[in-house]
C-alpha cells in the first residue's frame, strides 16, 4: 500500500517532500537520456513564476515540465485554476514545451480525466486560452497508481522519502560483518571445521558474492545441468538437420 500522506516532512513541509520525490523519480526515469545529454533543471516556483517545478530539455531542444500539486480531487478550492494558470506560464516560459506533466496525490475521476485530458488546453485563463491552438504539447497526469508504479522500481527513494526500514541485500551483509566479529560467535566459529547447512545456503542466496556462486556451480554439477543440457541442444540440432 502506498500513502502519499505518509511522506516524511522535508524542510518542515510535505509539499516540498512531494516535489523532491517527484525530482527524485523523474531523474530515475530519465537517466538514460541525462546520460545522452538531457539536462534536467530544478526550479524554486514558490511564487509561481516558472509554471513547473523542474524541466528536463533533451538534446533536440524539446522540453518535459512537471508541475507538482500535493493535493487531492480537482474540484475543490480553485485546484482547476491553479492548474491553468500553472500550464499556461510553463508554456510561455518554455516554447518548446513538448510534455507537461501534473503530479497529484490521486488517480483521476472519470470527470477529472475528461477535463484534464480534453478540457484544460482549450480553456481559459486571464481572458486568453490556456494553451494556443495547434499547440503540440501532450498532457500526463501522475496519480497514486503511476506513483506505485515508480516508487517499487526505487526502494531507496521509498525509504528515504517515508522512513521505513527496507531490509537490503547489503543490510544483511553489515548485519552479518557486526555479528561474526562479536566475541561469543568468533570464540566458537571456525570457518576450517564448520560444517554448511540450509541455512548457510539460504542466507548466501541472499547475500549473493563469490559463495553464492560457489553453491550454484555446486548445484549444477549435482544436477547434471551441462550434461542435459548438451544432450538438449544435440536433440535440437538432430530435429532441424532432418527434412
């Protein structure tokens, strides 16, 4: 379960929480291309001047926005227009606007879904259309399930951003340095005499390293892998040199 409520204050504020993680997310996602050359820029749109909270410029001069609204349903307390007036400044502010992405804390309602998508380009705002016509820009909204989505990609975002502990595989490891090294188990572990168990294998599948790796050659020699699988590959060579 994932609740956007639950986000850990940053700088004594859940809204400024919200926009890191979105930042934090989108430069996960993006990686590839910041690693071709995309530049992506934070911006302090506290007083709304910019119209995003970063904006990410690809290498053909064409820009992604987001804009980050901590809050719920569209139709309360002037939302819709904040939005407006949010996309209609991104796009003055950058021309190349070719995405403009509205993160929010909910999935949209059938009604939200239909303004967003086919409504708010063409409404007004300040006596002019929010977006000119034949303008090319392609609304995306991120809600809760699109935030599922990302935030499982990245445990340690999730970590960070809601405090919880998330048992890693290099957890297990220092937990595992800590322990040998106290006295009452290095006084009766001697690595020369110790015997392995399941539970030496299970928790070196955990741990991954030179050990697991030798406990998986170990297995495969057991189960006769290469033989079979030499065997296999004759079998399937004989079928397709028949007519």
């Amino acid at each position: 379960m994932l609740n956007l409520n639950d986000l850990k204050p940053y700088s004594d504020d859940k809204k400024k929480s919200f926009e890191q993680l979105c930042y934090q997310l989108v430069f996960e996602e993006f990686k590839e291309e910041i690693e071709k050359g995309a530049i992506l820029t934070p911006i302090d749109d506290s007083g709304g001047g910019d119209g995003v909270e970063f904006y990410l410029t690809l290498p053909n001069g064409d820009v992604y926005g987001w804009q980050a609204k901590f809050f719920g349903r569209l139709n309360e307390g002037g939302r819709k227009d904040q939005i407006k007036k949010s996309l209609q400044t991104s796009y003055r502010k950058h021309p190349n606007l070719k995405k403009w992405f509205l993160c929010n804390k909910c999935d949209f309602t059938p009604d939200e879904k239909t303004w967003f998508e086919n409504d708010l380009s063409s409404s007004n705002k300040n006596g002019e259309r929010v977006l000119p016509e034949r303008n090319k820009v392609e609304l995306v909204h991120w809600g809760e399930s699109e935030f599922l989505r990302l935030i499982s990609q990245y445990p340690g975002i999730h970590k960070f951003f809601f405090c919880e502990e998330i048992l890693l595989p290099k957890w297990f490891q220092e937990r595992y340095e800590v322990d040998i090294q106290k006295t009452q188990v290095k006084a009766k572990y001697e690595s020369q005499i110790h015997v392995p168990t399941n539970v030496d294998k299970a928790i070196n599948k955990v741990l991954g390293g030179d050990r697991f790796a030798e406990i998986l050659e170990n297995e495969m020699k057991e189960q006769q892998v290469e033989m079979y699988s030499k065997n296999y590959k004759e079998a399937f060579s004989k079928i397709y040199s028949e007519n």
